[in-house]
C-alpha cells in the first residue's frame, strides 16, 4: 500500500512538474513574442520619426521653392512693365520719326 501511495505521489509530481514546465514554457514563448513586438514597434518608432523629418524638410522645401517662385514672378512681371514701357518710347519715337520725315518731304 506504501508503495502504491509512493507511486501516486511520484505520478503526481511528475504530472505538477509537466505542467509547470508547460507553464514556465508558455510564458517564455509569450515573453520572447512580446520582446519581439516591443523591438519592432522601436524600429516602427524610429522610421516614423525619419519620415516626419523627411515630411518636414520636404515641406520646408516646398515652401523655399513656392517663395522662390512667387519672386521669380514678381521679377517677369517688372520686366515686363519695362519692356512695355521702352517698346511705347520707341513707338513714340518711331512717331516721332515719321512725322520728321514727313515734314522734311512737305518742305
């Protein structure tokens, strides 16, 4: 009958220690994907921010590039004016000319 209980109670810790190391396994298994989501989720971090700094100097960019535009502009369009403005002086002179011309041929 000792032997009996003895053979039970060696069956059951065997089947306490099974589980145990079923357990203590599972929770390993667990740690080792949680420590795996963690390193990822820092690496997902730090491309985040890269790409915040690439989005920010990109917009930065656009801005210098927009302003540099908007003064290249501004430059064309007094260039124009006085472009406009010779071309009516020599109209003007052109008139001026002609009406020399004709009153040379008059006299």
């Amino acid at each position: 009958m000792e032997t009996l209980r003895n053979a039970n109670t060696l069956v059951a810790r065997n089947l306490f220690i099974r589980r145990a190391k079923t357990d203590s396994d599972r929770m390993l298994e667990a740690s080792a994907e949680k420590l795996l989501l963690v390193m990822g989720n820092e690496s997902l971090k730090k491309e985040l921010a890269a790409l915040q700094a690439l989005d920010d100097s990109r917009k930065k960019q656009n801005e210098e590039l927009k302003e540099k535009v908007k003064r290249q502009d501004d430059a064309i369009i007094e260039m124009q004016r006085e472009l406009n403005s010779k071309e009516e002086t020599i109209e003007g002179l052109r008139e001026e000319v002609a009406k020399g011309v004709d009153n040379t041929k008059k006299d």
